[in-house]
C-alpha cells in the first residue's frame, strides 16, 4: 500500500470511512486505573500472536523447572511442570490474558506462606537459574553501600535520582553529618559547588494508605535519600537516608549497621513503587495505549506516521489488557506484592501521567531537568547510554519524516495529524498532558521521535532490569511487612528479616518480573521486510541499524569499566514496542 499524507491522497472519502470504521473499534474506557485512558476492549487484531503464545510458555517452563529444583522447607512443587505444560499447550490469545499474569500467584502457592527464617533465605529461589550479579555485592558492606547508590543511576529506575543544589528545608542533614560520612577532606559545600551531591525523593508516596497480603498489614516509607560523588571521584556513595518527609523522622547512615541496612531496604521498596507506578507502569505502558488508541482513530492505514508508529505500538494493548484484568486488578499480583492498596496504587499511576509533560518526555529534557548532564561529575551509565540511543531515534525519524513531509506547510496542512495531536490531550481522548501542538517539521520530529523513545529504549530500561534487581528479595521487593522505625531501631539482623515478605508473595512477585524481563518479541530498528515499501524509508531504516550497531559496540567498551552490568540499552536488547 502507497502511503500518502491526506492532502495529497486521490482517495479522501475512502479515507475518512476507514477512520470511521476505525473509531468504533478503538473506543476510549477510563474505568481502571480510574481517569487514564485505556481502550474499552481488544480489537482481534491487537491480540497475541502464535509466536508471542510460544515466547510466553517457554519463559513459564523455565520457571517451573527452577521452581521444582528449589530446596526450601516446606516447599512441595508437585504437579507444577505438569500444571503449566497443561495449561500452556496449544493456548490461545484468550486463555493467555486470563493466565498469563495468574501463574506467577499459582507457582508461588507451591510455597508455604511463612515468613522467612533469614533475608539469606531468598538465595534460594535461584536453583536452576543464573544468580543476578547484585547479589554477590551483598557479602561485602562496602560493596553493598556501592551497589545501593549504583542502582540510582543504573538500576531499574534511574528516573528518581537529581543534582541536590541545596539542603532541602524537610531533610535533617547538617554539613557536620555529610563530613562524618563523606571524611575531613570534603565538605557539603564544595559538594554542592561542584555539582557533586544528588538526592532521590519519594515524597510521591508520603501518606499513600498501605494494604494487607495474608492478612498481614504491610508499610511504605516515602524516604528522602542523600547520596555524593567524593571529591576526585565521580562514582555515587550513600551519604544519609531519611525515612520520611519531614526532619523530625529518623535519619541513618552507613555506619549505623543492621539499621542502615533497614533504611536501605525502604527506600528501594519505595523506589520498587515508584518504578512500577510511575516510571513503568504510568510514564511507558498507559503512554503508549494512549498514542495507540489516538493513532488508529485519526490517522489512516496510509498515512506515512501511521505506517511508522504501528511498529512501535505493536501488541501493546494486549499486553496492558492483560496487565489492567488481573496484573494491576484487585486481587493481583501488583495488590499481592506492592506496598499500597490497589486503589492507591492506581492512584500513583494516574498521578504518573498528570506530571508527565509529553513535550518535556525527551531523556535530554528529563536528564537536563534533573541536573544530571555534567558527565565531569557523576557516573552514570543511564544517562550516558540512553542519549547515544536517543540520537540515533532522532536521525532516523527525522530522515523518515523528510520523505513525506517537505515543508512546515504539509505538516499544518495535514488535518488528520493534527486531528491525532489534539486527541492526545483531550478529556474525551488519550488524556495526555503537555502535548505540544505541532506546526513546523521539527516539532513533529520531536513529537514523533518522543514516542519511539518511549515505546523502545525507555520502556526497556526500566522492564528488563526489573529480575536483575527485583529477583532477589533482599535487594529490592515491594512492601515492608513493620512498620517504618523510628530512630529507637536496634542495630540486629532480625531488624531487617521482620520487614522482609513471606515467601509466598515474594516468589510470586519474582516469578512476575522473571517473566516480564525474559519475554522479547521484537528489536529496535528492526522493522518487518516491505513494511514501509518506499525507497527512501527503507533506505532511513538501514541508516538506523547502521548507527544501533555502532551504539552496540560502544556500549559494549563501556561495560568493561561498570561496576555492575548495564546492559538494558544495547540496542540488541531493546524492544520495538511495548510487548511485555
């Protein structure tokens, strides 16, 4: 099919009754999570396809072979391998969204629901599978403190972390406690000169109500975390950690022992919530159904951007239909394995999106806002590599926008790109916020070039790092089972294995994010053969997997210097689309 903008289309009668037809199959639904834009059902085109039924039942295979190797007491496997074989032969689309995000609950019923002996307990969940490489940093206090301020800048969420320029007026940290942690031979205030300390707040989360699991009240703290680079150093180091929004609320640091270790285990709980509600979740998943719904009902099946975005919103409602009727459902695993009710969390989302400006989404604008550029300053492998990422994204729409669009005149001149901008944005339509109208080429290269990124290098970087971190327990879960302590914490192990989950929701939210970083259906810039049938497209294509491939190698000099792995943005690895 020869693709056209409007204006230029012999045929806009044909046109205009294929979106006619189109918007009563992509309709709007607002039910959940409540106020964000979802579609109100799954046209049979968007569902799953045979190869995504067969890339799912092979990652829960492996599950169940790790799953009946485990040696626990009390854990009895049973029937599982036979279960899961059962239920995933010849599944179909249908029975993939009523089970795909059920199992992780079923696997982890072979659990007994008791808490955990000790936070080395959770060792045992990686029988068959190779242990992540943060768990080897747990057998070294110092190697600990640097994985914990690594994993702001190159974990599962380095969207929370910002340059510190000032003590904030809630946070009780005075320059003597930075020195007593930071040595004589520096000071707070040629930290913050020197572009040098940064904080990560979770002030979203103050007062969000918490629920139960197994009956169990379960806790979130909304910390406030100091972390610097030393001088002469540009490696991050954990300074203090605030458990709560206001200075009267405990405050520890690295030499606080077992209690420094319990303020760190909130605040990635925290940081977990926030990676799923936010950063995941709300800023990636609900983003792109938006674009998705948007783009079927106002742009044709010609029209050249619905050609290119198609491949970037390929199986994403889908995924998120799934997610919205059971993963993020009452009764999930989101409400199971995260800290607040399911209403709350959904909350957090629909809170994701309200200070989400899609004209402010760019990684250059987020980074530039956060004070996160002077490379001089601070390591921080994020940022390094999602800007390579992005530039080639930028090229490559800019190159394929050019063959269709000559002047700022096609782009105001096309009204069915105009009509999808305004739908972003409106009450009635995607619910957006801080959509940019688009009159001139590079705004809509901009607009466009936000979108990819978002549907491929800024959902992997937050999806595939997930089992990395999140896989085991004591690094990274989503609830304290006590309450958040007060500075009377004593300083013994038993303080932290008491907040830790039992082993029942805890393998049921891993078995969750080893599926979620396991599943990959597609590869950025790479594209299906004829998809685009155009010359001058297809020529835009191969110029990007060019600069991917050199991106790739880049990335992979940089790995030898990490300290721990930061694969998550090698083009290689990152998706097309929302898939998973």
């Amino acid at each position: 099919m020869d693709l056209h903008l409007p204006h230029r289309d012999a045929g806009p009668a044909d046109r205009e009754a294929r979106l006619e037809k189109k918007r009563e199959q992509y309709r709007f639904a607002y039910d959940w999570p409540p106020g964000v834009a979802t579609s109100a059902e799954l046209p049979k085109q968007d569902d799953y396809s045979k190869l995504y039924l067969l890339e799912s039942a092979k990652v829960y295979f492996d599950v169940g072979v790790n799953v009946a190797a485990m040696a626990i007491e009390g854990h009895q496997a049973g029937e599982l391998l036979k279960l899961l074989e059962e239920r995933f032969r010849d599944m179909s689309a249908k029975a993939l969204h009523e089970h795909v995000f059920r199992t992780p609950r079923d696997v982890a019923a072979t659990l007994p629901p008791r808490r955990p002996n000790s936070w080395d307990e959770y060792r045992a969940f990686f029988a068959t599978w190779e242990q992540t490489p943060v768990i080897a940093t747990y057998d070294d206090e110092q190697m600990r403190n640097e994985s914990f301020a690594w994993q702001r800048v190159a974990g599962v969420n380095p969207m929370v972390l910002r340059r510190c320029d000032a003590i904030p007026d809630n946070l009780g940290v005075d320059a003597a406690l930075f020195q007593r942690v930071m040595g004589e031979n520096d000071s707070l205030d040629a930290c913050i000169a020197e572009e040098r300390l940064y904080i990560a707040d979770y002030a979203i989360l103050d007062g969000v109500p918490t629920g139960k699991t197994l009956n169990i009240q379960k806790y979130l703290a909304a910390p406030i975390a100091l972390f610097a680079a030393p001088k002469g150093g540009r490696r991050l180091l954990p300074v203090a950690i605030q458990l709560g929004q206001t200075p009267d609320a405990a405050i520890f640091t690295p030499s606080d022992g077992w209690r420094w270790r319990v303020a760190m285990m909130h605040t990635r709980i925290a940081d977990a919530n926030v990676h799923e509600g936010v950063a995941h979740l709300g800023r990636t998943h609900m983003v792109m159904e938006a674009v998705k719904l948007c783009m079927e009902r106002q742009l044709d099946e010609k029209h050249p951007l619905h050609r290119l975005l198609d491949a970037h919103v390929e199986t994403t409602l889908a995924i998120n239909h799934s997610a919205k009727t059971s993963l993020i459902a009452p009764d999930g695993t989101v409400d199971h394995c995260f800290a607040p009710t399911i209403e709350a969390f959904a909350g957090v989302v629909k809170k994701a999106l309200d200070t989400y400006p899609i004209s402010e989404a760019t990684p250059r604008k987020d980074l530039e806002a956060r004070g996160l550029m002077n490379t001089e300053a601070l390591d921080n492998p994020y940022r390094d590599d999602v800007l390579l990422v992005f530039e080639a994204v930028e090229r490559f729409v800019r190159e394929y926008i050019s063959v269709f669009y000559e002047s700022d005149a096609d782009v105001t001149g096309d009204l069915e790109l105009q009509a999808f901008v305004r739908e972003l944005g409106a009450s009635d339509g995607g619910r957006l916020t801080g959509v940019p109208s688009v009159d001139t080429v590079d705004e809509l290269v901009d607009l466009i070039a936000t979108f990819v990124q978002i549907a491929g290098p800024g959902h992997s970087a937050v999806n595939f790092a997930q089992f990395p971190y999140m896989g085991f327990v004591p690094n990274m879960n989503g609830a304290s089972y006590e309450p958040v302590p007060g500075a009377d914490l004593p300083d013994e192990e038993a303080s932290l294995t008491a907040m830790l989950p039992p082993l029942r929701p805890a393998l049921e939210g891993v078995t969750m994010v080893y599926f979620l970083s396991h599943v990959r259906s597609t590869k950025l810039g790479h594209y299906a053969p004829f998809h685009f049938r155009s010359h001058q497209a297809s020529k835009a294509v191969h110029g990007f997997q060019r600069h991917l491939k050199s991106i790739e190698g880049i990335i992979d000099e940089r790995e030898r210097d990490r300290f721990l792995p930061y694969p998550f943005l090698k083009p290689s690895l990152v998706l097309q689309s929302i898939s998973i």
